[in-house]
C-alpha cells in the first residue's frame, strides 16, 4: 500500500523562468509554493525550495477520466429522469472529482478510502451541438472530448485534508452571479460506492481522474430556450474544501 502524500494541497506550475514544477501553495495563496520533486504525482518529495508562481497549470494530466452521470438527485430531477438504480458510466458530469491512488480492482465499498489519493475540482464542458444524434451519430461523449474541454484544478487536495466528501457545499458561478448550488449530500452514489462499482471485473489504473456527476442548474435545462456560454464568459466552480475552479471560455 502507497504512502500517504506528503502533501495536504499539490499545484503544478510555472515559475518566473518557465520552468514545469509541482509545489504546495504556501501561505494558503497562489502567489508562491513549496517545491515538490519528481514528475509523478503519486511519488513526489519535498525539498526545502521554494518558487514564485507565474502560471497555474491543471495539476496533472490523467491517462484515464471516467465519469458518472445523474448522480444528483437534483439534477435528475430536472433532466426529466429517473433515479438511477446503479451508477451510469458516460460522459455527463462535473465538479468533484477523485484521484486513484493505485490500481484498484474489485474494491469493496469498505475497502475504497485505502485507494483515494485526493481531490479536484472539474468542469466537464459540453458542446450540446455535438451532442444532436444528426451531429454525432449517437456518440453522446464525442461532443465532451474536444481539445480545452475537461480543465481541472486548482490543486489537487489529499483525501486527510478533505475528510468526509459527503458534505462539501458546491456553487458555479457564471460571470459572478451563482447559476448552481447544491451539496455533495445530493449525491446518489458515494465516492465510496463510485469507486467500487468502477473497479468490478476491471482495473482502475492508479492516477485515474473519476468525475462524480454535476448538480442541478445546467444551462440545458434552467430556461427555454437555453442560454449556452458565449466567448468571453468566465466560469468559477468552487467545492468546499477542494478550491475554485476559474476559466474563461474562447
């Protein structure tokens, strides 16, 4: 069994000269860090070194994302679906997402803490265009896929300092005015029970990114007709205890 980090929050950054660096916020700011060495997030040590933050960079890029979706009951509800009976694997969420520790394959519910590395904050954009059957062929994920979809980060918060994920308020705030609202405490399926039924008769490799479903208020749904992002508008999803999320859209 892996150790537990050294860290309690990672970033990855650039610093004043350009250089790639993972490093813990000092001073709970974004303006300096205390660096990390080694170029895996699961294996990074701590050096008595110290860089000022130019770049946020996401706070690493996973080989494997899975996603759960309608896992709110809040946002069920307003999709005009059932509540799901099991966890439904498709590219359709965002905000908290966990990191994989280590390879885990048919994981208990009990037993999944033990393979949870951390925290993220994710916002899984969707090109609802992409996603008409005449655009994508009924390949529902194709229009969640494309290149800058999907940022996460600020930083990467270990599962300690997190403690229960079951009761973390979450808000998205579009160009400032709040458009989501809602708690963890809505969620269908647990972190736990996520992980669990990910891993049956499949291993879920170490450093998997897994999406844990969005809350009610998607643009989809909250008017007639929708009012989709436009060019230029900023997108802030903040978790309790995980951090804020902050991207302009092009």
């Amino acid at each position: 069994m892996p150790s537990p980090p050294q860290w309690k929050s990672v970033i990855r950054f650039k610093d004043q000269d350009g250089h790639v660096l993972y490093g813990e916020p000092e001073d709970g700011s974004l303006t300096k860090a205390t660096v990390y060495e080694g170029n895996d997030l699961l294996s990074l040590t701590k050096t008595e070194k110290s860089a000022e933050i130019a770049e946020i960079l996401a706070p690493y890029v996973p080989d494997t994302i899975l996603c759960i979706g309608l896992n709110y009951k809040g946002h069920a509800k307003e999709a005009g679906s059932p509540t799901p009976a099991i966890s439904t694997t498709r590219m359709n969420s965002h905000e908290l997402c966990f990191v994989v520790s280590r390879d885990a394959k048919n994981v208990s519910v009990d037993e999944a803490p033990a393979y949870i590395l951390g925290y993220t904050v994710g916002n899984d954009v969707s090109s609802r265009t992409w996603q008409a059957p005449d655009m994508c062929g009924g390949q529902f994920s194709y229009a969640k896929n494309f290149d800058a979809f999907c940022p996460i980060g600020p930083a990467i918060v270990s599962a300690a300092a997190v403690g229960d994920p079951r009761t973390l308020d979450i808000v998205t705030r579009r160009n400032g005015k709040a458009v989501q609202s809602s708690n963890t405490s809505d969620m269908i399926f647990s972190v736990n029970e996520i992980l669990s039924f990910l891993s049956q008769g499949t291993t879920v490799p170490a450093g998997s990114l897994v999406m844990t479903g969005t809350p009610p208020g998607v643009a989809m749904f909250a008017s007639k007709p929708p009012n989709f992002l436009k060019s230029g508008e900023v997108i802030e999803c903040e978790i309790e205890k995980v951090g804020c999320l902050r991207n302009e859209f092009a």
